[in-house]
C-alpha cells in the first residue's frame, strides 16, 4: 500500500558525471538575477515521469532511461523498485559509511537507536502532522538543494588561484579582493537564500541532518567575504569627487556582503550542532573584528556628525546615501544580535565576551543627534541599533555573572561622559507610556536579568569554541565539580537545610532564607544606587553635577514605569534609591546649608525652586506614585530623623514655592497647571500639616467657593483634601474663614461626585470639631433621611414614557440621598445628637445615628428594587460598616449581603466585596499601630473628637462574623472568574488569613489555585499570602497540598478553560509558584509532595473512570500533573531521583497489570479499549514525563552507575543540558492526547505500549524475591536526614537496582501469562492497587 501510494525521488553525487548528464540533467546558463535552487531529480527526470524511469531500470538495467518510448508516460504516481544494479551502475550511487558501520555494529536495533541523539529528530517528525512534516521537509529540502547548487557552481570554478568565476559559476559568484588575494566570493543575492534558508531549516528541526561536512564548506565559502570586509574602508573625507562617491558605496555593498556572510556563520555557530569542528574560535574573532570595525570606521561616525563646522561636508555625504547606510545599519543590527545569542549559547574565551561588551558600550553612549534634523539618518535608525546593543549586553550579564560587576562599572562611569542634552535625551520608546533614558531601561533591565540564574562557565579546548551540549558531555559526573565550588558551597548554605535541621532547634528551622536570586538582584540594586549617590553627593561639592542630573532622570524614570509589569525592577531600585537616607541626602540636605544662611540669596532660592518643579514632575507621573511619595516624607519629617528640624525647613520652603507658583505659573521651570501644583501640596499636607500657614490656606478659599465645571474638580478636591488636614492644626484661624469655607461646601453638595462627596463630608465634620455648629449637619441629615425613608414606599411606573421619565428622575434623586447619607454616616458622630433624631423619626428606639441610618437604607437592597438604587444601597451600607463595625453584625445586613452572593450578581458582589476589603485594610492598619484607626493621615493629631469615633469595642467581633459567614462565597468568587472581582476577593482571603481569622487549611488550597491565575496581581497575592501560611504552618499546611492541586487543576478546567500544566515563552510550571514555596522549606516536603503527586496519578485499573463522550477527567488531571512535574525548576538532584523512581514504580508495576488486560481483553478478544487505553495514555503520558525530565536534567549519569553518589553530589542544584527544550516533550503528550479520536489510533497506541513494557531497557519490573530490595536501592538518593524515613509508606521503590526486564507474551494472540502472585514477605502493597497510608483520606 505505501509503496502504490508514495514516489521515492533521489539525487546522484556531485560533481555531475557525464553519465548522469545523460539521463536529462541540464546545467543552467548565467542569467541575470540569482538562480532558484533546482531540483536535480526533477531536472535529470523531466522529458518522463520518476515512475517511467523506474520502470525502464526494472526492465534492463544496462538501458539508459531515456530510451523508454514515449506511450509508457503514467500520470499516476507509482514506485517500482528496481533490482540490483549493475557493478557499472554502482560506482555513481553515494555512499554512506556511517550508517554501514552503526548496521555493521548492531546499533540500529530498536533498543539500542533510542540512546542516539539522531533519534530526536526522528522521534520529532513522527510527532508531527502530515502537512507538518511536508513542510519541515520542504525547508530540509530546499536547504539542502540551494547548498548542493553552490557546491556545484564552486566546482565549475577555474582551477586556478586567480579567482576568475567561469560563466556556470557566475550566478553564485562574484571575484573579491581579500588581501593581496582575488577569491571567489558568494554573491548578495545566494548569501541571503542561504542564510534563510538554515533558518528555516532550522525551526523545522531538520537542520541536524545537514552533513557537518556540509556546513564545514560553507564555513569556508563565507570566511572570504568576512575577511574582505574587515579590510574596506569606510571613512569618508572632504573634496570627494563622483568616482570617489560611487567607489565608497560600492565598499559599503562589499561590507554588506561580509555582514551577511557573518549571518550566516553565526546561524550555524547558534544552531546546536554538537560537531565541535563548527565552533572556530578564528572564525568568530574574525567576524567580531569585521563588527567592530564596521562600528568604528562607520556607524559611529555617522551618529557623531553634525550638519555644523567640519562635519558639514560628511553629514551631507551621509544623508545623501541614507539607503545604503540604513540598510548597513539594520544589518549590523542583526549580526549584532546574533552574536549575542552566540556568546549565550556557546562559552567563549573570556576576551571574546569583553570585546563584544566594549562595542555594546561603545554604541549605547554614543551621541546620537537629538533630533531628525541633527542625524544623518534620522534618530529612530540608530536607536534600533542602540536597542540591540543594550539586549546583547543584557545577555552577557545574565549568561556570564562573573561579568556582572564590571559591565555595572562600564555603564556607571560612561555615564559622567555624555553631555547635559545627551543626559536628558529620552529617546526609548515605551508601549503604553512616555519614552525614557535608553541607560534607564537598561540598568532596569540588567537588574531584572540579576534574577536569572547563571550556569557560565568559560571552557576552551585548542582553539575551539564549546557549545553548551560539548560542555555538558565533557564535564560529565564532574559537572559540579571545583570550578563551581564557590558557588555551590553558598547555595548549598542556603537550600541544603535538611542536613542541617538536626544540629537547629525547631524555632531555627523555621527561620528561611530568601531566594538567592531575589538577593542577588537586590545587591546589585543596592549597588547600583550606592555608586549614583556617592557620585552625586560628591559632585555637589566641586560644582560639578553630572551624577546628581542623572540620578534625578533615573528617579524620574523609574517613577514612569512604576507598577509595570515590564519593568519590575523599577520598584527594587526605588525602594534603594527614594529609602528615607538617600531621599535625605539627594533632595533635601543639599539645602540644609543654602537654607540656614541668614540671608536668602537669589542663588538659594533658584536651587529650591529645581528641586520642587521636580518634585511635582514626580507627582505627574500617576495616582500611584502619591502613596510612595507620601511615605517618604512622612519619614523624612518625623523625629526619628537625625535632621528633622533641617529637613522641615526645606520642605517649608518648598510649600512657599508651590503657593508662588499657583499665584505665577512662571515661578517654576517647565510651568506646571494649578492641579498638578495642588496636588504635590496634598502630599506634604498629609505628610506634616505644620508646613502650612494661616496666609496661605486663605489663599484656597476662592477655590472652593467658585466650582463652576467640572475641569476645576480635581483642583477642588485637591484644596478640600489640604483643608481636611491642615485646619485642625491651624490655631490661629478666623472663625469667619472657617464659616465661608463651610457655607461653600454645604453649597457644593448637590452638584459633586462621589470622590469630591468623599472629601466634603470628611473636611465638614473636621470644621465642625472647630466651630462646634454641628446643629447644620444634623439638619441636612435628617432631611436626607427623610427623603430615603419615603422613597421606599413608591409604586412602581406605569408603562406610559410620562410614568417612566418621573421614575427615572424620582430614582437619581434617590441614590443623590442614599450617597449623601452614607458618606455622613460614615464620618460623623452623631450618637451625642440623637435626641434630634428621635424627634424626627420618633419610631426609631436606639441609641446610635449610624444604625439609624442603616434602618433607613437596609430596605432598599431588596432585590424588588430597581439595580441601581441596589448597588448605591449596598456601596452607602458598607461605608458605614467600615467605620462602625457593630452595623456589620446586624441580621438585616448579614440577610442583604447573603441575597447578593446567592444570586451571583457580579456587580452587587463587588461592591459588598469592596467595602469587606476597605474594613478589614483599617483593621490591619489598627492592629499594627495599637491604636485606634484615624480619620486620613493627618487628623488624629489635632481633632480629638474625631478620634473617639474609632474607640468602638465591635471591630474583632465583626471581623470573625464577616470571616466565618461569607468565607465560603469569598472563595467561590475568588475561583470563578480572573478579573477584577477576583483580584478584590483573593485580597480579602490574604486579609483574613494575615489576621488569623480562620483556620490556614480553610484558605490553603484555595491561594494554591490562585496561584495559577492568569491575572498577574491574583497570583502575587496568593503566592505572598501561601508564603507565609507554609514558613509558619509547614508540618500542618503540607497535607492539603494534594487537594490544593486538585483544586488548581479544576480551576484551570473550569475558568481558565486550559487544562495543560504549563505555560509558553518560555515553558513553565502553571505550579510553579506553588513549587517555589517549597523550596524555601523542608526537603522532606518537597519530596513528599512529589511521590504523593506520582501516586494520585497510580490507578486501581477496574475503577479507572473512562467515560464515553469526551476526554475522561481522570486523564486530564494526569495530564495537567505531568506537564507540572516536567516544567518545575528543581532546586536538588536527589529530588528529581527521587521523582523518576516514583514514575518508574508507578509505570512498572501498573503498566504489568495494565499490559495483561490489553493483551488478554483489547487485542486478543478485540475489545473496546476503553479504560484500559485510558489507562495505558496516563502511564504513557509519565513515562514520557521520565524521559524528558533525564535528558533535560541530565541524569543518565546517574541511572547508569553502579556506585552510590555521594550525598554531597546529589544535594547539589542541577543543571539543565543546553538545547533541551520542551517542545517535543509537549508534542508527544498533545499526541497522547489525541489517541482517543478513533478506535484504530487507540490500538496502535495499546500496541505502542506493549512494545514499550516489552522492549524499553529502562522499564523494569520487579521479581517476587527481588521487591524488598528495591525499597532498600532507593536509599541510594537519600540524604542522611531522610534515610529514617526509608520505610516510610510515602519512600516508592525505585525502578532500578536488580529488576528485571518484563517479557513479551511471544505473540499477541497467545495464551496470556499467569498473574504472578502477591509477596508473602512484604508489608507494603505493591502493583496498580497500591497506595500509600499519606496518599488516602490525609490527602483528600
């Protein structure tokens, strides 16, 4: 059948022979433009049909195809297989003596092709689709085709040293000068098929099939050109005439050439061939001599030239030929990235790395124009290069640690030589923000690579590169020997705690340290930030500013981009940078002298002024740079501060500048609006309100007075917030100013919003505690109430538009009251009133306002009313809940925030869940300050009135009620959605788990799924939370972690929509935040956790669940274990040991009974798979999961020796091999996965299985005598702290040691062999229905 359905096309041996032209090969005459690689069999074929030509070779032998008569041409694809050719037939066929020998030894054997590393690539295509395969085919193909007509076009060349391309030669020729020399050198057009088409061959994975022989050519083919490069000149001078201009271009098309060939060359150095003939460490310094010189001699010239002085005359030259040095640009830009990749893929020699680091630098600190006008090119040309420059050197430092230091120092004091424009020249580009300092984004970017780990290690061997699969395979059981020892001992230090937990008391081994890459980022952060300020406070002193300039435009920076999720280290380095000293020693006590002067001089008062237009340029950055900003003058200000006296004084001034400013815009450089102005002094008024004066706060009035539209609202609020804080503090104040600013918000109340209604209602009550008028409060009070209490008793509209327009206004006026009655039952105290309110609502019997107020609105959450009178209820109810917690144990409140998360409305239940939130942050807040929680930042220091408002005794009471009632539906909201409603549950969950409200197992499992959500803030949030939950409740919290991936895995399936347990670019654990959390504690735990997740997936095979209809969920849930188990980043040899014995028990001792059923029932009596497919795919999907994770840690070392390692060995942290990816690792699974679609796929893969059980020498079963000993081989990988737990239920015995192989049944239709009976001698039960005591209901 394949062979009527398939055609077998063939090439003959290069050079052509005569003979071979003679069966229709034609070689092509020059042309014009470069040639398409031909197809030579299609070519030697043409006049006939390949199928023909079989046909005729069948039939004699010694005939030449081309006698075949023409009426024998077949439009049908057939193959004919000739017979033996004749010995004059044989001397054309190509040989392959490699594959003689490997058939010769016996290597072909299917056992003995699976410890090949071309079995990869085989193993690839047959996991592949169909048109897949055609196409990586077609790119093999193709590459294959397009070097085979250069190697022909290269034979036709003249056998002479003159250089001279023979006509057949010309299209794939040209003559170069390479010295004193004439070479024949590619020409543009085939470099550039070329180099495309590796690439491809290279993403199709059939780029390991090239003969190395091959690539070797091309090496040479291409070393010419590169060569000839690195020799042209490329400066221009003055007085060029026409033939000068056209000869200088014509040496830029030649550099292009060179650039190109080096493409090449660097495609074939990064695409993980193992022949170490490919790595020439002359050739890669000859392509880095060629960058480097094509940077000095040109582009660098060109980005310096300015169309001024002597550099008019290049500038011009330059900018009338902006095509070809554009395109020179680009090109380099490639190269350039591509030497990147090289020096991360391949080690190098350590000045190789230092050169390459040298021309990064070189290009990043040059000056660029400012503007198009000023470049040659226009700016964006060559910051594009300058980007690739800062990607490559961010590579060296994450690849190469021990280069760290010294590109820090590089970039560091290149910076004190740009200029001042050049300084504030931000010219990289953001996605969603303003452009930045490209040295900004690269110290963030470098601080971010800090937290990647490092496996560098420089290795040379006679004058050849390594690549990372050489390295691996020559330090073999050495890997981690001296020349990681320093290293290695630190880490040990910190992971290797199990050893040491019997020397610590149990309060020590409860103490973890923190992740070694996480300190390694913040030391270098903390570095970084030393060396600036230094530099700063030391520049201040000679007049020379450089570094202070520029840490001001990095603190602005960063500033930018804070809360990113590009850019996380902006964060890191603010929290070194604006600490409470340095903020003291940049911004503020360069004034302490200038200030303390008895004179202020002009110079002083400059000095001020730049400092607090930056500041408010701070500000403008966003609403999240205020908190920050907030908290560092609050401790700059407080009396902890050595200088707080000083530090007042300038931040006093700074407020006298800003009040300037509002009055003159022009006060300030850059002009900032009267909103930005305002807002910076909310800041310093929440910090200290002593900073502010009587003049003035008079100077707002007319602020508040005049709200005319809504483009003065948030200079309004910004003038109520300064009002709120500073008028307590104000002693001396007029009670005429305070009245005028009362009248003007009383009036401004129908006319806000809620934020401005937020601030009204506070900054009344806080004028109230001075003029003690609260009779005016009371009264608009009242009055809202009233008009609440009355709308609740309206009859619904009619259907007439007349009726529905009167309800419409008749509801906006409604939720107007609502809001207006929560905000002021929020904030006032009205319970020394409520003699005035009895006499207005004389039904109400209690004795505080707020519950009044409650009584009023709780009605109008039934769901009968209208939605939006619902949710304004329910947002005014959880105001007042907030700051009177008793309101919160009430029945009616418990009953209207029940009704809304019983009926799912997403909306209600945020508001509910929002205003939960709200209290439980005050709750925090007063618990950490053991003090009453106050009214805003600022007001407990001078309204004590105000402070007897948070003195309720209610709030623990409340916060267990809310904890204990609604947990249950927190979580279910939490799990049900990855928005903002779940973001604002999962904060209430850490909330009430930071305080303890409920038991840690409630919350546990739950935070272990969120960890896996998609939305980044959810997963951080329940990772911190999990965190600390593990450090405190470790021996308690490990036994909910199989239900907690459980829980994970549903949440996946149900509102990720995505079972699979990983995650792309690049592949990680969707548990692995989970896995991380492990790794800061026991051993112990962590190797439990991973036998009881192999176990969870062992099966009894009769109550296996395979239910028609669908993929079974059982085989989901094994999927998505064994794509975690394979992605987790592993911290401990023993540990992954330890995972592969568990799989290879599971796999063993299951498959055997799994295999029986198969043969006995599914192939044998032709049964339905069933569960026993389903059964086999999971062990399928482990067994696979094995494999990949001892190629992709490299454990075959220790699978296949017979000593013991050494405990200090396998506690070690293990090394990915180079070039291991996860992507055939995941096409093998989806291809398990897929086995269910038909009956016939689901046979082959039951015949698949047997002959794995059948054939794999790694797959081991154990004998009757034999069981015991096998539990005891497993102590092999135990470290001294764990061997007690060798009888341990939860210790599964390895694969290894003496097993033996399992036999074929002979024949799939025989007699099935006899089960073999149970072990008398063991206690613990072995085969697929065995489990271990901590694998049952402990593990539910």
């Amino acid at each position: 059948m394949v062979l009527e359905s398939n055609s077998v096309t063939y090439r003959y041996p290069t050079p052509v022979s005569p003979e071979s032209k003679s069966l229709g090969s034609n070689v092509s005459s020059p042309v014009a433009k470069d040639p398409e690689p031909k197809s030579h069999t299609q070519d030697r074929f043409s006049p006939r049909t390949v199928n023909d030509a079989a046909v005729a070779l069948s039939a004699n032998s010694d005939a030449e195809v081309a006698d075949v008569p023409s009426h024998n041409i077949s439009l049908v694809p057939v193959v004919v297989i000739p017979g033996l050719a004749s010995p004059s037939q044989r001397v054309y066929y190509e040989t392959f003596p490699d594959i003689d020998a490997r058939i010769g030894r016996g290597d072909d054997s299917p056992s003995k092709r699976r410890n090949r590393k071309d079995l990869h690539v085989e193993e690839e295509v047959l996991t592949l689709s169909v048109d897949q395969r055609e196409k990586a085919d077609a790119a093999l193909r193709y590459c294959q085709d397009l070097i085979a007509d250069i190697f022909e076009a290269e034979d036709h060349l003249q056998p002479d040293t003159s250089g001279a391309v023979t006509a057949d030669a010309a299209d794939f020729f040209i003559s170069g000068a390479v010295g004193e020399r004439e070479l024949p050198l590619l020409t543009p057009g085939i470099q550039h098929k070329l180099e495309r088409a590796i690439q491809k061959a290279i993403s199709a994975s059939r780029f390991d099939t090239i003969p190395v022989e091959h690539l070797g050519r091309v090496q040479k083919l291409c070393e010419g050109a590169v060569t000839a490069a690195d020799g042209t000149s490329l400066g221009v001078e003055g007085g060029w005439t026409e033939d000068d201009l056209e000869r200088w271009v014509n040496r830029i098309a030649s550099v292009e050439n060179g650039l190109q060939a080096s493409r090449i060359l660097l495609r074939i150095m990064t695409a993980g061939r193992e022949e170490k003939q490919l790595y020439s460490e002359d050739l890669l310094q000859t392509v880095m001599n060629t960058v480097k010189h094509v940077v000095d001699s040109c582009l660098v010239p060109i980005a310096e030239a300015r169309n001024i002085g002597q550099d008019t005359e290049s500038f011009g030259i330059y900018a009338a030929h902006k095509k070809p040095l554009s395109s020179l640009v680009h090109l380099s830009s490639k190269v350039l990235r591509l030497l990147g990749e090289l020096l991360v893929k391949v080690d190098v020699a350590e000045g190789a790395i230092t050169a390459v680091e040298f021309l990064c630098a070189r290009l990043i600190f040059v000056e660029n124009g400012h503007s198009e006008k000023e470049s040659a090119l226009g700016v964006q040309k060559f910051e594009l290069l300058r980007r690739t420059a800062m990607d490559v050197l961010a590579k060296i430092f994450a690849r190469h640690s021990d280069q760290r230091t010294f590109i820090f120092d590089e970039i560091l004091t290149s910076l004190e030589k740009l200029p001042v424009t050049r300084q504030s020249a931000r010219q990289f580009k953001l996605v969603d923000g303003k452009p930045i300092q490209l040295v900004s984004a690269l110290l963030m970017r470098l601080i971010q690579t800090s937290a990647m780990r490092s496996t560098h290690r420089s290795t040379t061997t006679g004058g050849t590169l390594v690549s990372a699969n050489d390295r691996h395979e020559q330090d073999g059981a050495s890997d981690f020997g001296e020349g990681d020892a320093d290293v290695d001992q630190d880490r040990e230090a910190e992971i290797d705690t199990t050893s040491e937990s019997a020397h610590d008391d149990k309060m020590q081994r409860l103490i973890r340290l923190a992740k070694p890459l996480h300190d390694g980022a913040q030391a270098n952060a903390h570095y970084l930030v030393k060396f600036m300020v230094q530099r700063a406070l030391s520049s201040t002193k000679t007049g020379d500013q450089p570094y202070r300039n520029l840490l001001d435009i990095f603190t602005e920076d960063f500033i930018g981009v804070l809360g990113s999720t590009d850019w996380p280290a902006a964060e890191m380095l603010l929290r070194a940078l604006l600490s409470n000293v340095t903020i003291e020693d940049i911004w503020i006590s360069p004034f302490h002298s200038i200030l303390s002067a008895k004179v202020e001089s002009v110079q002083s008062r400059l000095a001020v002024k730049s400092q607090t237009s930056l500041i408010i340029k701070t500000v403008q950055r966003g609403e999240g740079v205020l908190s920050v900003l907030h908290s560092l003058l609050q401790g700059i200000l407080s009396n902890d501060s050595k200088n707080a006296v000083l530090n007042f004084q300038v931040c006093k001034a700074m407020v006298a500048v800003m009040f300037d400013s509002i009055i003159d815009s022009d006060e300030l450089s850059g002009r900032p609006t009267q909103a930005h102005v305002l807002q910076t002094l909310t800041v310093f008024a929440k910090a200290s309100p002593k900073l502010f004066d009587t003049e003035q706060l008079e100077l707002l009035q007319p602020y508040v007075a005049n709200l005319s539209n809504t483009d003065d609202l948030l200079i309004y609020r910004s003038v109520i917030v300064i009002f709120r804080h500073v008028l307590p503090h104000m002693s001396s104040l007029q009670h005429g100013f305070l009245r005028a600013i009362q009248d003007a918000l009383f009036s401004s109340i129908a006319k806000v919003g809620k934020m401005e209604l937020n601030e009204i209602s506070s900054c009344l009550w806080t004028i109230d505690s001075i003029l003690n008028n609260t009779d005016r409060l009371v009264r608009l009070t009242t009055s809202v109430l009233k008009g609440i209490h009355v709308a609740k008793d309206l009859s619904p509209a009619d259907d007439t538009p007349e009726s529905a327009a009167r309800s419409a206004g008749v509801v906006n006026r409604v939720k107007r009251l609502i809001l207006i009655a929560g905000y002021f039952g929020k904030y006032c105290d009205f319970d020394q009133n409520a003699k005035s309110f009895k006499e207005e609502f004389p039904w109400w019997t209690g004795d505080s306002v707020a519950s009044l107020v409650v009584d009023i609105i709780c009605p109008l959450t039934n769901p009968k009313q209208p939605a939006s009178i619902r949710e304004t209820a329910l947002e005014s109810i959880s105001m007042i809940c907030q700051f009177w917690p008793r309101q919160y144990l009430r029945s009616d409140t418990n009953s209207a925030f029940e009704t809304v998360f019983d009926s799912g409305d997403a909306r209600l239940e945020h508001i509910v869940l929002s205003g939960i939130q709200d209290f439980f942050a005050l709750e925090e807040k007063r618990s950490e300050t053991g003090a009453e929680i106050p009214l805003g930042s600022g007001i407990v220091n001078g309204s004590d009135r105000l402070g007897k408002t948070y003195m309720a005794t209610d709030h623990d009471g409340a916060s267990t009620s809310i904890a204990q009632r609604f947990l249950r539906h927190i979580l279910r909201i939490a799990l049900s959605s990855v928005g903002e409603l779940s973001l604002t549950a999962t904060q209430v969950i850490a909330s009430i788990n930071r305080q303890g409200l409920v038991h840690p197992k409630e919350c546990g499992p739950a935070l272990v799924a969120l960890e896996t959500s998609p939305n980044a803030k959810v997963a951080s949030i329940a990772t911190q939370e999990h965190r600390t939950l593990h450090q405190k409740h470790e021996s308690m919290f490990e036994k909910e972690y199989m239900r907690a991936v459980q829980r994970a895995f549903m949440f996946q399936k149900e509102v990720v929509r995505d079972t699979q347990g990983f995650t792309t670019q690049p592949f990680a654990s969707k548990l692995r935040l989970l896995f991380d959390v492990l790794k800061t504690g026991n051993g112990r735990v962590r190797k439990k956790f991973l036998g009881n997740m192999c176990m969870r997936l062992d099966f009894e095979l009769p109550k296996l669940n395979s239910a028609a209809g669908g993929i079974p969920a059982t085989l989901e849930y094994a999927r998505f274990c064994v794509e975690n188990l394979a992605f987790f980043e592993y911290s401990r040899i023993d540990e992954l040991l330890y995972l592969i014995a568990c799989m290879e028990k599971v796999v063993a001792n299951t498959g055997s009974v799994v295999a029986n059923a198969i043969e006995t029932e599914v192939l044998k009596d032709h049964l339905q798979p069933g569960h026993d497919g389903v059964a086999s795919m999971i062990l399928m999907m482990m067994w696979e999961t094995r494999s990949f994770l001892q190629r992709l840690w490299g454990l075959r070392k220790y699978k296949e020796t017979k000593t013991k390692p050494a405990i200090k060995e396998v506690n070690k942290s293990p090394v990915k091999a180079a070039f291991v990816t996860g992507d055939k690792f995941v096409e093998k699974i989806t291809g398990i996965m897929s086995v269910l679609c038909t009956h016939v796929t689901q046979l082959d893969h039951c015949r698949t299985f047997l002959e794995l059980l059948n054939v794999d020498n790694d797959l081991k079963v154990a004998s009757e005598t034999e069981e015991n000993d096998i539990a005891k081989a497993s102590a092999r990988y135990e470290t001294p702290s764990e061997e007690r737990n060798l009888n341990s239920p939860s210790m599964p015995p390895s694969g290894g040691g003496r097993a033996m192989k399992r036999k074929g049944s002979g024949s799939i239709a025989s007699t099935p062999r006899k089960k073999r009976a149970k072990p008398q001698t063991s206690k613990k039960k072995t085969g697929s229905a065995s489990r271990s005591k901590d694998s049952g209901d402990e593990w539910d």
